[in-house]
C-alpha cells in the first residue's frame, strides 16, 4: 500500500477519505469544514490573549501536517484547542509572565503529546486507555472547566466594574448561542459560537454606533490594515513555571485525539486504530510548530467530525483545501484587525457559554462510557481531582511550581491507579 491514497474519483452519495469530489464541490466543502472551526479557532486565541491572525495561520499549517503525517488518510482539521485556556491565563496571570512563558509551555506540551505518540506508534494504544480512561480523562476536563469559571465571572463584571449594558449584551449573547444550540438547524448549531458572535457584535453595532447607548466598535485600525503581510509572530521563552502548568493539557489533548479517530472509523466503516499514533504524532508535533510562533495549541475538532457525518463526505483533499484558506485569511492583517474589534461583552459572554461547555461536554464522556459513580474508586478518583482543579491548589515545591489544572491531572493519574492495586483481589473475595 502505498503512503498516500490514490484518491480516486467519487462514484455515490458516500465520499470516503481515499476519494475526491469535483474541483468546485471539493473547494465548496473545504469552506464549510472552515466555518465550522472557525467560530472556536478565533475565539479561543482572543480569550487568551493571543493574536488570532496568527493562531489561523497555525491552524492551517498544523492541518497539513497532520495530512501529510497520516499519510492523507484521517480526515480531520486542527484548530485551537480550548484546554489550553485555562493554563494559559494561569501562566499569564504570573507576574512578569508574557505571551512567550505561555508559549513555551505550548511548546512543551507538544513536544509531550509527540512523545506519546511516538510511543504509541511503536507498542500501540493500549496502555494509553489503561493509564487514561474515561473517568480520568473526563475528571481532567471538567476541571479545567471550573478552573476557568473565575475567569468568566471577572469578564462578565467588565474586570470590576460592571454596567447594566455590559452585562446584559453579554447574558444576551449567552442566550443566543445556547437558543442556536437547542433549536437552530444541524448546520447552524456547528457554528453556534461563530454566529453568536456575529449576534453580539450586531448588537453593539446597533447599541453603540447606531443609538449611542454603549461605547461603540472603534473600525480606526481595520481601515489602516494591509489586505496582505505576515502575522506578528512571537518567540517562546521556557520557564518551568509555565511548563508544569501547561504540559499536562497532553493529557486531554491524547484523550479528544483518540475519541475522534475511533469515531472517524465509526463513521467512515474503516477502521483508523493504527492511524492512533501517527495522529497524536502530528498533533503534537503541529502544536510544537504553533506555539514556536506564536499560536495556540490545536487539536482535532468535533465540530468538523460532525460536518462529515451530516454530509458524508470525508474525503481528506477537503482538509487541504481548508487549510490553505485558513493560512491566507492568517496572512491578511485586515482580516486580523477585524477580530481585534470584537466588543468586550460580547467575549464576556462567549467566556461563559464556552468555558461552561468545557465542562459539561466533558461531562460526556462519564455518561457515554458508563463511569460507575457506585464505585469508590471512581468517587475518589472524581471528587479529589475536581477539588483540586476549581480551587486552583498549587504544589510548591522549592523553585517549582505545579499549578491547579497540574495538581488535578497528577491527582486523577495517580489515585485512579494506586486505588486499583489489589482490586481484583477484593472483588474476588466479595464474590
């Protein structure tokens, strides 16, 4: 078998990976699975800090990795990675941290999540699910969740001082995305946090420029913008401090990589477990590349994983096409200057749909496996983890420093295994 797949045309209403669609079709539906990370891929850098021109750019870069590594045979698209927030304003809320702190922690993340997935490709998967199943990987991100939860408070106050307008464009912008998300068609609710923005930024338009009730949206720096120039990138500075915070995102970033390969295979009929590897290669191996210049760190999406299955078409051509758009919209700095204007509020508001659906999704992954909250050792595992991660323990130890999300994700490791010897054991003598 050689490397890449042959792509041979289409020939029925199912397009598997090693497939392609007509120029026009392919390029259509290249576009769609953009949109459909786009709303994430934007928000999450401007949350954190970061430029988004720049975190595009990546994602595009990071995509074509990820083909060029799995050989063109795993149809995904890598965009920013919303574990990374929480971690991320944790560094940034340092003093004397900069953007480059938080991005050597992204660079040492990668390199970990590479690491891993070297190991896989090697001996296989198995002793990932082992070490890391649903009750830790799920306790993990719930955690990071919660963490993040006085973060969205602060921003929902405006940073101490809250006004009725602020609060209500942003509690507006919440109810927005969560009706889309309930009631909107199957396509609209893969981009509910594009189109919420889109419903909050409308609203100070018409709020603030149009009836002057707020401040309204300053367009100076989108008319002085270029069409066409190079990202501001950034270098990454490495200090253990950000390092011990930000690595364990790995963690969460191998357990979201694993679920969406099995579901590709799921859902494709093919089955990609020996692509498992070479997948969280790329993905980290991508991450390392992002946060060596200044992007946040990516993962594969849920929100295109769910544009195949609407469309069934999962040809991986499209991804290509998906990321070369991704990487010129990250090379026109009026593009860039268009993000920087979106209103404070209106990120109040995604900060708390968004940070509260880290959480809740997380909270899947225990309902959809069946995690036994019966079982002590589950309870433990459970409870200490999520205590540690909402109340942002810090483990100081000399110079180093392991921040809450690192407490958490130690803890759920460490308990889940030493609360499992001798328990087979044990339930042999209650039989």
């Amino acid at each position: 078998m050689s490397y890449f797949p042959t792509w041979r045309p289409a020939a029925g209403p199912v397009v598997m990976p090693d497939e392609r669609l007509p120029a026009a079709a392919s390029f259509t539906m290249g576009l769609q699975h953009l949109l459909a990370m786009s709303g994430s891929t934007i928000v999450a850098p401007i949350l954190m800090g970061f430029d988004p021109n720049v975190a595009v750019f990546f994602s595009g870069v990071g995509t074509l990795l990820f083909f060029l590594i799995t050989g063109g045979r795993v149809p995904s698209y890598l965009g920013s990675s919303f574990a990374f927030i929480a971690v991320v304003l944790a560094v940034m809320g340092q003093e004397g941290a900069t953007i480059g702190h938080a991005l050597g922690g992204i660079v040492a993340c990668g390199a970990l999540y590479a690491l891993i997935g070297l190991i896989v490709m090697m001996v296989g998967s198995g002793w990932v699910e082992r070490l890391m199943p649903p009750v830790v990987t799920g306790t993990i991100g719930v955690a990071i969740g919660l963490n993040l939860a006085p973060v969205a408070v602060q921003q929902l106050n405006a940073f101490g001082n809250p006004t009725a307008a602020h609060t209500t464009i942003a509690l507006l912008t919440v109810l927005c995305m969560a009706m889309i998300s309930c009631h909107g068609p199957q396509a609209s609710r893969r981009i509910s946090v594009l189109l919420a923005l889109v419903f909050g930024y409308v609203l100070v338009l018409v709020l603030g420029n149009g009836l002057g009730i707020v401040p309204g949206i300053d367009f100076g720096k989108v008319a002085g913008a270029a069409w066409f120039g190079l990202p501001a990138f950034q270098r990454p500075e490495f200090h253990w401090s950000a390092i011990t915070l930000i690595a364990p995102v790995a963690i969460i970033l191998v357990a979201e990589n694993l679920g969406h390969i099995k579901a590709l295979g799921a859902i494709t009929g093919q089955n990609m477990d020996r692509y498992i590897g070479r997948g969280f290669f790329a993905d980290g191996l991508a991450t390392v590349v992002a946060g060596s210049g200044g992007g946040t760190g990516v993962t594969t999406y849920a929100e295109n994983i769910g544009v195949m299955a609407m469309t069934k078409v999962y040809s991986t051509l499209v991804f290509v096409i998906a990321a070369v758009v991704a990487i010129c919209l990250g090379l026109s700095p009026k593009f860039g200057a268009i993000l920087q204007t979106i209103p404070a509020p209106v990120l109040a508001g995604l900060s708390v749909s968004v940070f509260g659906l880290i959480a809740s999704a997380m909270v899947r992954i225990w309902v959809e496996n069946k995690v036994d909250f019966a079982d002590p050792r589950n309870l433990f595992t459970v409870g200490v983890a999520l205590i540690l991660g909402a109340g942002d323990f810090t483990l100081n130890i000399g110079d180093f420093a392991l921040g809450g999300i690192g407490t958490s994700t130690l803890a759920a490791l460490v308990l889940y295994q030493i609360l499992g010897i001798g328990r087979q054991q044990v339930e042999a003598r209650e039989r």
